[in-house]
C-alpha cells in the first residue's frame, strides 16, 4: 500500500515570469515621475558645456561692447568668433537630435529640434559674417 507522500513529486513546472508571485516586490515610482510618454530634459555635460561656453562667448560680446579703447573691436570680433563657433555646435547638436527624434518615431520633436538647429545655425552665419567684417575693418 503506497501513501501520497511516498509517490515522487511531478518537476516542478516553467514559468515565462522570473519571479512569481510572491517573488520580489515591484519597484516603486519616483514622486516626481514625468507623465506617460513624456521626458524630461536630461542634463547632460554636452548642455552644459555649450551653455557655459555662450555665456562665456556673450559676456566677451558684452565686455567689447561696453569698454571705449583701442581693444573693443578686436574684443568684438573674439567674441562673435566665439559665438559663431558656439552656434555652429549647437546646429550639429540639433540635427542629431531632429535624426534621433526622427528615427524614434517623434516627429513633433524632430521638426522642432530641427527648426531649433536652423535658427542656431543662422545665427551662427550671422556671427561669423559679423567678425569677419570686423576683422576686415580692424585690418584696415
């Protein structure tokens, strides 16, 4: 006579979940969670070198601006030079953007980026074009 307990136990069966129920707890979300489908803006070192970098190329416009001797126009060509230099990445940084933007499926954001990339790199030409004739002007 055989008893439950001395027949052998069925394998135990696969499951496509790694941990079952009762397994380990869900993790809970941040409270300051963004809303679904929506990101925040990261913070990356790229922005902050950039904004560094036009505050710093500004307060050079601002300082040749400012300061009546004979170092305001070649100040002011240093500092549209910077500025052009400036605006020029953040172009690139905006066509890579409108790409991935693009190639992810958003292509709200990938126009803006894109509009956001020409206007930089507008004003970039701008900003060369300026010390350029700056420079032609100091020259003489």
């Amino acid at each position: 006579m055989t008893y439950d307990d001395d027949r052998p136990s069925a394998p135990p069966q696969w499951t496509p979940e790694p941990y079952a129920a009762g397994g380990l707890p869900e993790p809970e979300e941040p409270e300051l969670a963004p809303a679904a489908g929506r990101r925040r803006p990261r913070l990356t070192p790229l922005r902050v070198t950039l904004g560094i970098a036009l505050l710093g190329a500004l307060a050079v416009v601002a300082y040749g601006l400012i300061v009546r001797d004979a170092t305001q126009i070649p100040m002011l060509t240093a500092g549209e030079f910077m500025t052009g230099i400036v605006f020029g990445l953040l172009a690139l940084a905006g066509a890579w953007a409108a790409f991935s933007r693009a190639r992810d499926g958003e292509s709200g954001r990938a126009l803006l980026y894109a509009v956001l990339g020409g206007v930089a790199a507008l004003l970039a030409a701008g900003a060369f074009a300026g010390a350029t004739i700056q420079a032609l002007i100091l020259s003489h």
